[in-house]
C-alpha cells in the first residue's frame, strides 16, 4: 500500500510550486521592461499614434527632452502621460517629465510658460513649444526640431520702422528674441538697397513704416507675394505707410480711424488700448483663449467686395462696447464720445489674414519653355501667398510684448506666415458609436441568464464541491 505524502513533503512542493511561479511571473515582467510589446484593440486606436507619427520618432539621431507643465490635480495629466509614453515606447530617444509650475515657479518662468498643459521640446539643440498637447502638434514640434533648413524672418527698413535691436521700450528686440527662440533667423531689408525680397526669406514683416515706400519697393513685395511669399503689416491709426492702394487690391479696407474701447477701463488701461476677447476662426487663432492688448490701434476690415483667388478671414476683434473714431486723436483734450452718425459701433476687427492663390509659372512649364494654362491655387505652399495686416504694431513693443496673450498671438502668426505652423496633418479614425438595442425577449433571457441561471450555477458548484470534499475525507 502506497504511503500518503507527509505534511513536510507537500508543503516543500508547494513552497517550490510558489517559488517557480514567481521566478515565471519575474522573468515575464523583465522581458516586458526590456522588450515592451503593445496592443491597441480600440477600434479608433486611442492609444497608438499614426504610421506617421511612428516614422518619424524612429528616425530620430538625437536625443529628445520634454517638459509637460501641469499642476498635479489637472484632469488632462494622465491622458498627456499616456500620449508621451506612447512616443517613448517608439523610440528611447525620447524622454519626458511632468512639472508642475505652482511648485517650480522659477523653472516655469525660464521656459515663459503662461498657460498650464504646455509642452516644452528640447533637441538638436532647438526648442519647441507646444500649447495643446496631442499627437498632431507634439509630432509637428518634433519635425520643427529636425529640421536643418534655415528660414529668415525679414524686417524691412529705411522707412522709421521699429527697431529689432532697440531695447527702448518702443523697439522689438523682445519680439526679435521670441522669434528665434522659434527657430527663424531674424534679419533686415532695405529695398531702396536690395533689388527684390531674397529667396530664402520665410516671410517680410513691416513694422510701422513712418513714411511712404516708395513704389518701386511696393512692386518688389508684390512680385515676391506673386511667388508665394508671407508678409506681416502693422500699422498706426491716420498712417499707411503708402500702402493703402496695394492693400485694398489684396481685399483690406483700412480707414483714417482709432479705436475706442470703454472696456480697457475696468482693467486699468486707457481708452485708447482695446481690449481684444473675440477672435476668428483660423490656425492661427485655433483655440486662443488669452486676451490681448493693443495700444493706438486703427481699424482692420475686408472691402465690400473680395479680390479673386483671395480668402480673407477676420483673426482680432474688439469688445462690443468699442468703436472706430475718426474725429479724435491722440493729445486731443477731452474725451472720446460715441457718435453713432459718424463713428462704426463695435466689435471692431483689428488684424486680418489673407491666403492668396498665385500663378504657379515653374510648375506648370512645359519642356519648351511655354506656361499651360490654368491651375491658381495648388495645396504646394508656394502657390500660396500668405498677407496678415495687424491695426496695431505697439502690442509688439518692448513695453506690451509679454502683456497677457500678445506675446502668443504675434507668435503664432509668425508660424503660420512662415509656413510652419504644420508641417503634418495628422487624422484619426472617428470614434464610432455601436449602441446595444435588445429586444424585450432578449432582455428577459439576459436578466435569467446573467442574474439567476450563472449565480445559480457557481453555487451548485460549490455545493457539490463541497459535499465531495466531506465525502473522501
């Protein structure tokens, strides 16, 4: 008759049992840290990022640092920690930490950060900042940073325009700083010198020209527009710098105006510096929620009828208690009143946006030299002209750069008009609804299968379990 195992000898095969499991359960766990493996079952693939997305991360050389600012209580944090993690999973050369800026107050203030959930990218010795934080900007952030061509923000002069190495309180060498913090180069231009607007400039900004360009000047800009260029215009009220008539071809209406904001009060300010809460619906402006201020401004509308080849889109607009005065300028004793004869009620448009289709001669040539007909507007960027003309240049200076969101807006047009505010577009599946309909008799057999017959079933089974176990006792 065989012998029953001693108590000694099934607890030794037990303990061994338990030993090996966890051995298994270890070694399972670092082969998962070492060699990660991710399935995404969700029909929308929420937690995987695009082909595009996985190409590009792979092919990264150099090593990416990212600092997401949020505050330890807010709601995006983890989906935030999921999207980055999901990067790092693609590539090791990317690496992520989360800070909080109430704790960090001085690192936030280093890397100028005014709005929580903004994402700072380092690498290739470049930086990158990234508002909102999803798979299209982080992926077109991590491009930017790739990228090894130069592009030249020029600053036109020869006309009293502001200065980009001023560091008096009107001059723009804040604004210049920013803008190569985004990766531009910074540069000026005179026309009355150079024959036409260079190749390689990513856009032209004219800053509050003080008197007229001259119209061979004007014709160097259009032609450069002709070829796809971008160029920023800001202007003072009762001043065009001559450049009214060339405006008004592109669909810009500009009056001999200023703008009056009762509304600028209540944060402390003068009448003359309009608040600005509303704005367009355009990349540039997509999902800007930070007001600004523009001191002096003038008024910015399309004209009556629009140019063709030419989509005009409204980006700043002032509050409804403003209005556009053309009988009150500054050092004017007294104050501004409304007259609703003479004076537009407000909301009063202040900056404008401008695509414009141009003639795409190089593409389109034929081997012998001849231009097909036809073709305007190509989705290729050169056969887009790009025109922003702002009513306002002092919300740029020194003195109301960092002034709540001006900083920001300025910046994001300097993107948009240099053709990199996206150099991806990146679509995800739409999450599709599949709600579960039963009829009635199919509800009944749910609640008897799922409520009664399976609790009724596990019971059983332990019942006879149970009585089995007593009865070889």
């Amino acid at each position: 008759m065989a012998k029953k195992p001693t108590q000694l000898a099934l607890m030794s095969n037990t303990t061994l049992g338990l030993l090996a499991f966890v051995g298994i359960l270890a070694l399972v766990a670092l082969i998962g840290q070492r060699h990660p493996f991710r399935f995404d079952l969700t029909e929308n693939k929420r937690y995987s990022i695009s082909e595009q997305s996985q190409e590009i991360v792979r092919g990264l050389d150099h090593d990416i640092q990212i600092k997401a600012f949020f505050q330890e209580t807010d709601s995006k944090r983890g989906e935030t920690r999921d999207l980055l993690e999901t990067y790092r999973y693609y590539s090791k050369k990317i690496e992520y930490q989360f800070i909080d800026p109430d704790r960090e107050p001085s690192l936030a203030k280093r890397y100028q950060i005014r709005v929580y959930g903004t994402l700072v990218l380092e690498g290739f010795g470049k930086t990158q900042t990234v508002s909102v934080a999803d798979e299209e900007n982080v992926t077109n952030a991590i491009l930017k940073l790739t990228q090894k061509q130069e592009k030249i923000v020029f600053f036109l002069t020869g006309h009293g325009e502001r200065d980009v190495g001023d560091f008096d309180k009107d001059g723009f060498s804040t604004a210049k700083e920013a803008i190569e913090r985004e990766n531009f180069k910074v540069k000026t231009l005179n026309l009355l010198v150079e024959p036409s607007v260079p190749e390689n400039a990513a856009l032209v900004v004219l800053a509050d020209p003080k008197k007229p360009l001259l119209a061979k000047e004007i014709e160097s800009l259009r032609q450069y527009l002709n070829r796809g260029g971008s160029v920023m215009v800001m202007l003072e009220p009762f001043a065009d710098g001559g450049l009214r008539n060339v405006l008004t071809s592109y669909g810009f209406s500009l009056s001999s105006d200023i703008v009056v904001d009762t509304m600028s009060r209540v944060f402390g300010a003068d009448y003359f510096m309009p608040v600005i809460t509303e704005y367009g619906f355009h990349k540039i402006t997509d999902g800007f929620k930070i007001a600004c201020f523009f001191p002096t401004a003038r008024s910015v509308f399309p004209t009556q009828e629009s140019p063709g080849g030419v989509n005009l889109a409204e980006l700043a607009l002032t509050s409804a208690y403003s209005w556009s005065e053309t009988e009150f300028s500054l050092g004017q004793p007294g104050t501004p009143e409304f007259d609703e004869l003479k004076d537009r009620k407000g909301p009063i448009t202040v900056a404008m946006v401008a695509t414009i289709a141009t003639q795409q001669t190089e593409n389109n040539k034929t081997d012998k030299g001849k231009t097909e007909p036809g073709s305007l507007e190509t989705p290729d960027p050169k056969g887009q002209a790009r025109l922003v003309v702002f009513g306002d240049s002092d919300f740029v200076s020194n003195s109301y750069f960092d002034l709540q969101g001006n900083s920001d807006f300025f910046l994001n047009t300097i993107n948009f008009l240099g053709q990199q505010e996206n150099l991806i577009t990146i679509e995800r599946p739409d999450s599709k609804s599949a709600p579960l309909t039963l009829s009635k008799s199919q509800g009944r057999l749910l609640f008897w299968v799922g409520l009664i017959l399976m609790p009724a079933l596990v019971l059983a089974s332990g019942l006879t379990v149970f009585r089995l176990r007593r009865k070889h006792r």
